[in-house]
C-alpha cells in the first residue's frame, strides 16, 4: 500500500501484481490442526463439503480486495497459536480480571476465534479490519450471527485519527480509571486507549512503508494498558538487515524491518526505553509458487516473529 502514500488505504485500488486468479491448490497447505478446528467451528464434518465453503468465502473475500495472503489461504492457518506468546495470551485471559484482546488486522477473525476456542473470554475480544465485509464474511465462514457469537468487529482505517488516534503510551501513574467501554457499543478504537491488555497484528505492518509502520506502531502502544505483563506480538516479513525485499513472485519492493532494527523501534522510538522487552526472532518459512500453467515452485522468505511486554 506505500506505492501511493497520499492515498487513504480503503481508497487505493490493488497493485497490478496483486491481480492474480485464485488457484484452490493452496488449499493443501491447510494440515490437520486446521481441518480439525474448522471441522468444530463450522460444524461441517464432511472434508469435500468443508473444503467447498472454505473456498466459495475464500473467493468472496478476495473479491473485497486480493491480499496475497487470501489467495496463499494463509488466512486459515493457525498462525496465533504457535507463536510463543500465544500462551502469555490465554494466562492474561485466564487472570487478568476484564483483559482486553484486540486483533487488528483481523479479516475472517478466525485468529480470535481460536484464542477464544482455547479459552479467552468471548466478551472480552475485539477484531477490526479496514473493510467492513470482513466482518459480516467471519461470521458466513463460521455459520454464526452477532446474536449467537457476539465477538465485537469495528471497520476502520487504522491511519485514521477518528478510528486509532496517536496517544503518548500510558503509564501506571496515568492509567485509565472506571469502567472498560461495552466493546460491542463502540464505532472506534480510541476508546480503549490504555485499556488493551493484548494486540495481535499478523501480516500487516509490512504492507506499509517505514514512515507509515512508525505510525502503526505509535498508534498501537497509546492503546496498550501500562499493566506489567500487557503484551503485542505478531508475525511479518523481515530481513537480516532492515531495507527492501522483493516479493518472490512478482519483485515488488517491500520495506521490512530487521529484528535489531523492529526492537529499536520499540524499544526507545515508540516507548521510553526499558520499560519494554522486545523479543524477535527472524526465521525461514517455505512458501509455494504456483505460476499459471505449470507446476507450482518452493521459494523462501524470512517471517519475523515478535512480541513487545510491558515491564
């Protein structure tokens, strides 16, 4: 989205290398965790069935707008869960009276629902996107209405000052006081400044540039509580040292940032430094190419996987 900074992302129509037809055999990258959790959440038991309606809400959502990672069906993985601070999550979930969750980014919601699933209180969790289809598309993927699932989803433009305005990070000497808003009464995110005890922002800051990922990160840390133990964490793409990649399968330039350079940034630039642990580790994950007309490809990219805990 940083080709045309000027632009509103809910108004910037979709890069050419984006305009690409789906191909279901990114299906098969879901395994078995996957097909079990979507097995329980649709209550579609049947594999032909459940693999039918994963990609008929697979083909409306990339119709809202193509992201690579509804047409890779990397939406259906179970990323959240495999992060080490997953389980920091849950304990908030478990022992924090009135925790907080917010999944920004949230598309389908099914990171959220898999939090919930595992036993994050329902009422306490909060999903927003920038298309409001998203919203009503989780709910038709899972077979449920706001009245039987009532998880709370706010479109938004997260640059937006009306939607995330930027508030200096809390501290404990300024923490919010009274009541936590209804989360399912709320029109925007500012609300809950300093009340959030976990963000979760997978495959997101890097569809922004280094200016705009600044942005991002400022206007997430005014809504995190100053409570030790509070925690933001997620996954993107990184590099070894902080520049340009190219995506594999068109060359697109994408900024990322490198885990010294991400820990910086959050370790003095968005919040006073120290009173924050940053923890980054930069793996290599395998990613399928699958040219039309010909046999799909491995290629190779590195994910930087991140959480930031208030100290």
């Amino acid at each position: 989205m940083s080709d045309n900074a000027d632009t509103k992302p809910s108004q910037r129509p979709p890069p050419p290398e984006y305009q690409v037809a789906l191909d279901e055999r990114y299906y098969d990258i879901l395994g078995e965790e996957e097909l079990a959790f979507f097995k329980v959440q649709t209550g579609i038991q049947d594999e032909v069935e459940l693999k039918a309606h994963l990609l008929q809400m697979q083909a409306e959502a990339y119709a809202v707008y193509p992201y690579p990672c509804i047409r890779r069906f990397s939406w259906a993985r179970l990323k959240i869960s495999r992060f080490p601070a997953y389980q920091d999550l849950l304990k908030l979930g478990r022992e924090r009276k009135g925790a907080i969750f917010l999944d920004i980014g949230s598309c389908f919601g099914n990171d959220a629902r898999k939090a919930v699933a595992d036993g994050f209180p329902l009422e306490n969790v909060i999903t927003s996107d920038l298309r409001e289809r998203y919203g009503e598309l989780g709910h038709r993927l899972f077979r449920t209405t706001p009245e039987t699932y009532p998880i709370a989803f706010i479109a938004g433009d997260a640059f937006e000052p009306q939607h995330l305005e930027i508030v200096p990070p809390f501290t404990t000497a300024n923490a919010p006081t009274g009541p936590a808003p209804d989360l399912r009464s709320l029109t925007s995110l500012n609300p809950l400044h300093g009340r959030t005890s976990a963000i979760h922002a997978s495959a997101f800051f890097h569809l922004f540039d280094e200016e705009q990922q600044l942005h991002l990160a400022r206007a997430l840390a005014g809504l995190l509580s100053p409570e030790p133990g509070s925690i933001m964490f997620g996954a993107h793409g990184g590099r070894h040292e902080k520049g340009f990649r190219e995506r594999l399968r068109h060359g697109e330039q994408v900024f990322c940032h490198s885990p010294e350079s991400w820990s910086e940034l959050w370790n003095g630039q968005v919040f006073e430094q120290g009173t924050v642990k940053v923890e980054v580790t930069l793996v290599q994950v395998e990613r399928r190419i699958l040219p039309e007309g010909v046999d799909d490809e491995v290629g190779f990219q590195e994910l930087m996987i991140w959480s930031v805990t208030r100290l």
